[in-house]
C-alpha cells in the first residue's frame, strides 16, 4: 500500500520548512539552561515576564511591551482598544487577514466590532485603498507580510504614505507583524524603524522565531496598561506564562540573527523550483523566509509524486497540499534552521526527481 | 531595619499552605520523564492533549472534556454557551464568585451576559435563594467549595435538592469545581458523583493539584465541542498547550489520592489555631483542605509579630494579611504536600509563640 503524503513526510530526515520537529525537545531545550530556583511569573507580574516585555518594547521601539498566551487574543484587543478610543466601532484590514479567516470571528463575536476588508486576494493594501475608504474607521491593520498571499509587503514608501496618511485622519496604525523578524532583510530596516511607523505591534514568538507559543503586543504604556485588562478579560492572564516565555527568549536570541539567511535561502529555493515545469512560486521573488508553491496539476496526481519523492530522498518538502482553482494546488515554504541541515545532494535529487515526475 | 512580612516569609524553610515553591522546578519536574520525541500538540489535536482531555471527561464522568489555558476562559465560555442555548442573557452565581471579583468583567463586556448575586458573603447559596428566583436564567452556577468565604460548602442534601430544581426548571447548573477534588473527602463522594449532579464541570489544574497552569472543561460532546469553537475565539486555542498539559497530569496523579490527609490535616491545624488568643477561622471546622484565619487585631501589630515568629521557628505561615472590618485581618491556608514536611517541634514552636505574641 502506498503512503500518504502526510506518512510519508513523517517519514523524513530532512525538512525543507521550519526550525525542528514540534515535540517536547524544544520546551526541554530552552529550560534546560534556567535555574529551577527562580521564581515563576505571578499573574504578569515578576522578573520573567517583566524583564522579556521591556527587553521586547525596546528590541520593537515602543514604550512597553505585554506578553499573550496568543495572537488571536493579542490582536483582537489591540483593535478593541483603539475602537474604544475614538468610539468608533469598524475596523479595515486584508480579505485574509487572520482574523477574518482564522480565529471563528472572535473580533465580531466578542467584541462587536465591523470589519472593512480592503483590497483582494491578489495583491496587498496600497495606499489608495485607505485614501479610498468611505466610511470611518478607528484602526487599519496590516500584515507584514500578508502570509496568505505567500507572504508579499508593500514598498517601504507604500508603509510611509500609509502611516503618515493614518496619522493625520486619526485613524490608528495596528502592525500584524507575526512575522515581523522575517521581513527586516528586505526592508534593510531595523524592528524599531518599522514599528515607529504604528500605533501598535504584535509579533508572535513561535511562527518563524520557532518558540512553544505567545505573542508581544507593544505600544505606549496608556495602551499596553489598558491590553492587561483586557487579557485578564480574555482569560489570558494565567497564574504563570514563564513556559511560553523563557522558550519565547531562547528562540529569539538563537533564530533573529539569521534572517536574512533564511531570506536568502527563500530566494534561491524559490529560484530553483520556479525552473521545475507546472511549478511556480508566489511570489515569484520571495520578500522573506516564506513563499507559496503552486502546482498546476491536480492533488491526485501531485500527492503520489511528492511522497515517491519523499521516499527517495528523505527531504520532506510539505505535509500537505490544499487545492486551489481548477486542477492546480498549493503548500507554504517557510524557511528555518532546517533547510541547511539538507545534505546538498539530496537537495539536489529533490529537484531533479520533481522536474522528472512533474511532467 | 525589621524585615516586612513579605521579605520574612520569603526567608522561611517551611510553608503552611502550598505543595512546594512557584519556581520554574515544577515544569522541570514534570518534563523530567518524558520523551523529547514526543510531538506537541497542535492546536486542539494530537495525543498528547486529546489523551488528558478523555483521561479527565472519565474521572469527571462527563462524555468530553476540553483543556484550556484558563478556567476564566472556560468558564466565561460554558456560560455563554448556556445562555445562547436559552436565548436567555442571564445567570446566576455568589457575590463573591471569581467571575464578579477577579475578571475585570470579561463575562459582562465580552459575552453581555447580565448576572444575579445569590447568596451574600456571609454564606453558602442555598436551595431557597435558587427557588426564590424571580427572573429567568439560563444557568446556574455553584462555586464548591466558596473560596472567598473561607471555603465552605452546602450540604450534600442541598447540592441534590439544587440539582433537582435545575433539571425541572430547565435551568443549566455549572460547577466551579476549581478546586473539587479537595472536596471529595468531606462529600464521602467520587468527582464523578457530584459532576452528575451538573451540566457542565470546570477544574483548575494548578490551584489545589500544583500544576503550572490550565483547566479543565467538561460536559456532554455537544456542549465541549461549542467550547472549542468559544476557545479559538477567545485566543485560547494555542498552537501548543503541552507544556500546562503534561504538568497538569503530573500533578494531578501525584496530589489527587491526598486530598483525604490534606483535609485532614487542614481540620487539625485549624482546630489548633483556635486555640490561640485572637484568632479564628472561617469555617471553624474546615471541609477542605483550605480555610481563613481572621486575627482580631490591627495589620499593624499582626504583620510584626508574624515576621517575628517566621524568623524564630523558620515557618512561612502567609505571605501577606488582608485588613477586613475594624481592626481585623485575614489570610487564606491551603494544606498541601509542604504542611508534611515542617517538623513538627518548629510547627508546636510556631504555636506557641502565636499564642504568647498575640496577646
């Protein structure tokens, strides 16, 4: 009996996405070096959380910094606050925002707050878009990169117009930057100088810098005072987050200095594969660590060649593929630690099988 | 200088209340034996967390059980569910319930929910005050045993009588078993028994068990499964909640047999201090493991003479009073594994000297 795309990649030495495996190696790594005699964190007070979120604001530029159990729980405040601010309750972002597709409507169920959705599924926001908007908003949030769409960003002079846009109409700046780390090395541009362009920032501790869980909101200390609330509200503020926090703090001193490797590595891989006939990448250059891969061929047809090419080579290339359109699919690239591990051979066999199989 | 209470209790060998040090040792403890291979949880699924969720749904005899990172969320959500269910905004807890104290009112302005205070804070809801109703509600719930008041109980006749009333009335019943387990003992009755007597079971993984954080949430699939869909919402749906997960069983198979010596031991020492000048707590006979110690006097002259006598005998009986009334003050024990290991000369010794410093 063959093997399913998803036994077969389990089956893998090597993995083109990612730090790690996701098991318990990577909590029992990061405690490994702490002192069991230090005293946990108490309700979001004491030196584990207190020193990692000031250390955050000042790495992200901003006054104070709060640590979440989540992002969802994390960004749905952020815009709870700033509609509460101008008593304003709507809201803009991108079509695919993660929290238009991914968090059950939590923004609208619990905090009844409206969404505009500006621009589509094919590009990101521009200017015009928020120059356009008819009605009153209290926030724009963007995502840096829109990962949905492969992971692309505005030109850095689309961010400046657009910040300096939302500042004089008073409507607030929210940056999703989940993966804030990831898109430094094509901007040229330190956390700090992007997040001076916003009124607030998220960034998650585990998506690309490969921690357990958590999320850092930062902004001015009015703000993140006024986000402790509401994260007791949430149901976040736990006797103690210091599991999350001290692997948060391991991974992001171990990972944020090889970002613009793994940007690097995005490149070229996406190079690569874009040679591959019924391949190509989106976006065809990538911004950052990650892109998405499209195969126009159908799922029935590229599951089996994936999994024959698994078994030969022993890199895993994705565990899934999720259709889309007619008789096409597609797979996220996100690019860790991992990737050099990839014996170059191998790598090279990859490619080769894929170009063969794919025809 | 005088040390404060606070720096004098911090200097102690032995503690009163508690299982050991809130200190990062309790995660490194219960990650000691397990197997770094081992892969995480992936929001919601995987073995790891659904193995505790159906472990715990079996000794709450429930059909399922979900895990969250806090009983504030699990139990904002089992009330929502409730009252949408109803199509009834309403429902109906203690003065003191820890959704009206501790929450910053994440039930009302997150889930709109309008509450009734049964009850008062000098007792226990009673069958009258739940027949006596008179507006509708959805649900009901009962915080057992009533931390606030010194952790006290209605009979069991009572909890059966309520019960009844619920079922005919159609008015769900919640229970806030955040601490059930230290109740069992005095009932003579199994988790399972009194959870029959409930729609739907919330229990804290840390509070009496000494986990590092999380709860439990259980009841019928149908209600757990509206629960997952209420956790993603409110960001508790995390990506990985091994870390809680793995030190909640740890714990819980290593304190649940106790609870029997605990309360036992809760009965005894309370019996002793009521022997002292001054003091008395609250229930005067504990029917748990946790109870209130109210000291007739001034924070003032109590808080010296409490670092005094943690200094002399190297006991921790609080960290901190409470003023309450006219020159009264409080604080709370909860016996656990750390009452076992003071010697008993320094416990005797810490007595006495109460006795003599109090006068």
């Amino acid at each position: 009996m063959k093997a399913t795309l998803a036994e077969a990649f389990n089956q893998t030495s090597y993995r083109l996405s990612g730090h790690t495996p996701r098991n318990l190696e990577v909590l029992k790594q990061a405690l490994n070096q702490v002192d069991g005699e230090r005293a946990s964190d108490l309700y979001g007070n004491g030196e584990i959380i207190e020193g990692f979120q000031h250390k955050m604001a000042g790495f992200l530029g901003k006054e104070a910094a709060v640590f979440f159990p989540s992002g969802t729980m994390a960004q749905q405040i952020a815009l709870r606050i700033w509609a509460d601010e101008k008593q304003v309750k709507r809201v803009a972002y991108h079509p695919l925002s993660h929290l238009e597709i991914h968090e059950e409507d939590g923004l609208k169920e619990l905090h009844h707050l409206e969404t505009i959705l500006l621009a589509d599924e094919n590009r990101v926001i521009e200017l015009e878009d928020v120059t356009g908007l008819d009605k009153e908003i209290a926030c724009l949030l963007l995502e840096l990169p829109q990962r949905e769409i492969g992971g692309r960003l505005p030109s850095y002079e689309t961010l400046e117009a657009i910040s300096d846009y939302c500042r004089k109409q008073g409507i607030r700046l929210h940056l999703d930057g989940a993966r804030l780390l990831e898109i430094l090395p094509y901007y040229g541009k330190s956390a700090a100088e992007i997040g001076a362009l916003f009124d607030s920032v998220y960034i998650s501790m585990y998506k690309g810098l490969g921690g357990v869980a958590g999320a850092i909101l930062a902004g001015e200390r009015s703000f993140t005072e006024k986000s402790k609330v509401w994260k007791r509200r949430h149901g976040g503020d736990l006797i103690s987050l210091y599991p999350y926090i001290l692997s948060a703090d391991y991974y992001f001193e171990k990972h944020k200095d090889k970002m613009d490797q793994y940007y690097q590595d995005a490149v070229q891989l996406a190079e690569q594969l874009n040679r591959c006939p019924y391949i190509s990448t989106l976006p065809e250059v990538p911004v950052s660590n990650m892109f998405h891969v499209y195969i126009a061929k159908g799922k029935g047809v590229v599951e089996p060649v994936l999994a024959s090419v698994y078994e030969e080579t022993g890199v895993g290339i994705t565990s899934y593929i999720k259709e889309k359109y007619d008789q096409a699919c597609y797979f996220e690239v996100s690019i860790g630690d991992w990737y050099h591990a990839i014996p170059k051979t191998s790598l090279e066999k990859t490619l080769t099988l894929l170009k063969e199989r794919l025809r």
